[in-house]
C-alpha cells in the first residue's frame, strides 16, 4: 500500500475519541475500582494520577511518534524505523499481544450483553444475594451460553472494523463516546444521591497514606499501562491514520484525560453504591456481575424502575467501553495482515475474527467444563491473562520507550513531537528525560514485581 491511498481519521475529534475509545474499557469500569479498592482508595487514585502524568503519557506520545512516523501496522512501523534490525520483534510482540488479549477480554465483553438481556427482562429483581452468586457461576461454567456472546461480541467488532478507519472506526466512536458518557453522568448522579453514599465519597476523596508501600506505587503503575492501551502498539497503529498535523502532546494529554475521569467517575459509580448498601468491593469480576447487581436491588428497593434502569443502563455502558476497545486491539492484527501479508483488510478481519472465537471458546471453557486443563497450573484465560497483562505490556512499553529515547534519530523524534518546530513545546525535553532514564527503570521494576522476583 502506498503512503498516500493509506486510510487516515477524518477529524481531530475524532482522532482523540478513537483514541480514547480504545483507553476506556473494561480496564477503567472493573479493574480500576477494585484496584482502588484494594489500595487505599484516594491514596492509590493519587498516585495512579502520578502515574498517568509521569509514564503514561510520555510513552503514549512515543507510541504516537512511531506509528505516525512510520504511517505502517505496529510490526512494519518498527521494520520501516530500523530496518533489519531485531525491533521489529517488538511489534510482533504487540501483535501477538493484541491476538491474545482480543480473545479473552472477549469473554468478558460477552458477559456483559448476558447481563443487559438479564437486566432488560428485569431477572435481577428478588434476587438474593446468594442467587447473585449462584447465577453468575452457573452462567459463567456453562458450556454455551457464554461462547454464544462472546461470538457476537467478536462479530459486532468485525463489522466496524470491515468498515474501515473512518467510515468504522471514526463513526462508532464519536457515537459512542458521546453515549458513554452521558449514561457515566447519570450513574454518577443516581449513586452520589444514595443514603449512605458519602462513606463511598469520602473513601475516593480522603487518601489514606498509611496503606500505601512499593505495592501500591506498581499497581497504580500497572493500571496505567493496561487503562491507557499502552506497551503493545495499540495507540501506534491508530497514530498510523493521524495526519502531519496532528499534535501528538495534545492528544495524548486529552486521552489520558478522558481516560483517567471515565476511571474515577467509575469509582464514583461504584463506592458510593457500595458503601450504601453496606458491601465492601472486592475482586473485579465479581464486583461487576455479582455485587453490583445486589447493590442496585437493595440501594433502589423502595423505587424498583430505577433499580431496573440503572442495571440496564450500567450493563450498557459496560458493552459500549469494551466495543470501542475491542476493536482497537482488532486493528492491530487486523492492519498487520493486511499490509503485511497483502490480505484484503475484509479476508484479514475475518482471519482475526475466526481466530479469536476460537481461542476465546477455549478461554471461556476453560472456567467451566475445561476448567482441569492447566498450563503452569491456570487454565487458558488465566493463562492468557498472565501473559499479556503481566509480560508482554510492560515488556513491549520498556522497548518502546528505550527505542524512542535511545535508538531513534533525534531529529526524527524532534520533527513528530514538536510537530516539525511549527508547536512549541516545552515539555519536550521532560518527555525524552522520561523516556530516556525514568520510564525503562519504572517499567523494570512493574514487570519484575509481577513476576514475583522481588516483593517491595
Ligand atoms: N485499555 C483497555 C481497557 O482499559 O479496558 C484495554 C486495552 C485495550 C489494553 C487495548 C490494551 C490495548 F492495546
């Protein structure tokens, strides 16, 4: 494909929404919460801000630099910069990476269109808590249901990607963007106005220095790599379409912002709503599909509509922020086939579809029937989990970041960042002071912390 007929995003706003799109996911809804709940609340929340500022964001700028540099998929943007050289393994490995994670969030996304349909037939109603329990097990075990969804869920993705970058891509998010954050705003009011709901506030608000050790700097630093779509070149192959003009600091600073608020406008869904019914959140699954649909029975049981509306309201947003990040990580594979092996982008779209039910069908098997076939003693999406969340992102972002402030030209990396000297911009030595020195040593520390060799 030639530099000039490769697909481009049509917009700035729509540059900066495809970009979050990808960044706010599960990662933000789930993940976030129950990180934050596990660490201290507004102590975690500050430094994971600390996190985002100081790491994430330099290295979104270097993903941003490569890819719109380089105008090629994750894999040939690091063969096209250094050419016959091993890097390019690090855009497999962001392929890979990509592969994987597609196929076991992919579950996890499907479970989410089982609970609008429970919420909308308003199954979550006399329901004890229990039952919650119980219900979530029996569905999340059985052999068909779950692969049913997440089937869907991978064919809805495959439709806006075959649609391309800016007839797909571009046009669902600036939607679905907007939709998001209407139906956040609304949970956030109906949860803040719960009795008992500023025990919940006070938990987000007021930090609690005495929980927090080397722990909980790594775990706020590992959050921030996984919200943000950072370490396997998700960003650097939606920089790809960004055009000469667009201003890579400034993107990065609204996708980091965008980001960090869907995050903490989660926690403020879910603490107060929590704390109103008198349960203390715990682990991410289980949050979402087993406590949260109990917590809206109780906190709305004199008022049943509303109870039935923010269920249904909140299983939606919870599809919506995983559509919008299951196709990013779709792009990735998708873009490097296309271009890489010259399938068409329809018969590379497919290939990946194909492949990720597949392996999603085993992922979502093995916590039911298959739950005995182990490998280093975890079943496939254990497995999968582990592997890319905990090797390959901070791996991939380590590379990243040493390839941009290392290995690249200088001037090359000046021209991206400051947008060929027409953009003032100085952060600019901070941001290669980071990629230099701070962001390789941090990454160190996450990955090998996550690895158990050493315990802060
Ligand atoms: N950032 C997404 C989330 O928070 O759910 C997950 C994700 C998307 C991770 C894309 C990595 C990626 F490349």
């Amino acid at each position: 494909m030639t530099k000039n007929d490769r697909a481009n995003f049509g917009s700035k706003l729509g540059v900066i929404l495809a970009s979050a799109g990808s960044a706010v996911g599960l990662g933000n809804i789930w993940r976030f919460p129950y990180e934050t709940g596990n660490h201290g609340g507004a102590a975690f929340i500050f430094i994971y801000l600390g996190c985002v500022l100081l790491l994430g964001l330099p290295i979104m700028v270097a993903e941003f630099l490569i890819g719109r540099r380089s105008r090629a998929n994750t894999a040939g943007a690091f063969e096209k910069l250094a050419p016959g050289t091993q890097w390019r393994w690090v855009g497999r490995m962001g392929v890979l990476a990509g592969f994987l994670i597609l196929s076991y969030y992919s579950v996890v996304a499907g479970w989410t269109l089982e609970y609008i349909i429970e919420a909308a037939t308003n199954s979550f109603s006399g329901k004890t808590p229990d039952e919650f329990i119980s219900s979530f097990q029996a569905f999340s075990s059985n052999p068909w249901r779950p692969i049913l969804w997440l089937t869907l869920f991978l064919l809805g993705t495959h439709f806006i990607i075959v649609k391309g970058v800016e007839k797909g891509i571009e046009k669902y998010s600036k939607i679905m963007m907007p939709v998001l954050f209407i139906i956040i705003l609304i949970l956030v009011v109906c949860s803040v106005t719960l009795p008992g709901a500023e025990q919940g506030i006070e938990f987000l608000l007021k930090p609690d220095f005495s929980k927090v050790d080397g722990n909980v700097f790594l775990s706020a630093m590992g959050q921030a790599f996984f919200s943000l779509s950072l370490g396997m070149g998700c960003l650097c192959t939606y920089a790809s379409y960004f055009s000469k003009d667009t201003n890579l600091t400034k993107t990065a600073f609204s996708v980091g912002i965008i980001d960090t608020l869907v995050a903490i406008l989660a926690g403020f869904i879910i603490f107060p709503a929590a704390f109103s019914v008198g349960i203390q959140p715990d682990a991410g699954p289980s949050l979402i599909f087993i406590t949260l649909p109990n917590v809206f029975q109780q906190a709305f049981s004199g008022v049943p509509v509303l109870a039935y509306l923010f269920s249904v309201m909140f299983y939606v947003l919870l599809a919506v922020a995983a559509l919008t990040s299951t196709i990013s990580m779709h792009e990735v594979v998708t873009a490097y086939l296309h271009e890489e092996f010259k399938f068409t982008r329809k018969r590379a779209a497919q290939i990946v579809t194909g492949g990720c039910i597949v392996l999603g069908i085993f992922c979502s098997l093995s916590l039911g029937v298959m739950k005995n076939v182990t490998v280093f003693g975890l079943g496939m999406f254990n497995l999968l989990d582990f592997v890319t969340a905990k090797i390959m992102l901070p791996l991939g972002g380590l590379f990243i970041s040493i390839f941009t402030g290392w290995y690249m030209n200088k001037k090359i990396v000046w021209s991206e960042i400051t947008n060929d000297g027409t953009l003032r911009v100085p952060v600019y030595k901070l941001i290669i002071f980071i990629l230099k020195y701070i962001a390789p040593i941090a990454i160190s520390c996450i990955f090998i912390n996550e690895l158990g060799v050493i315990k802060l």
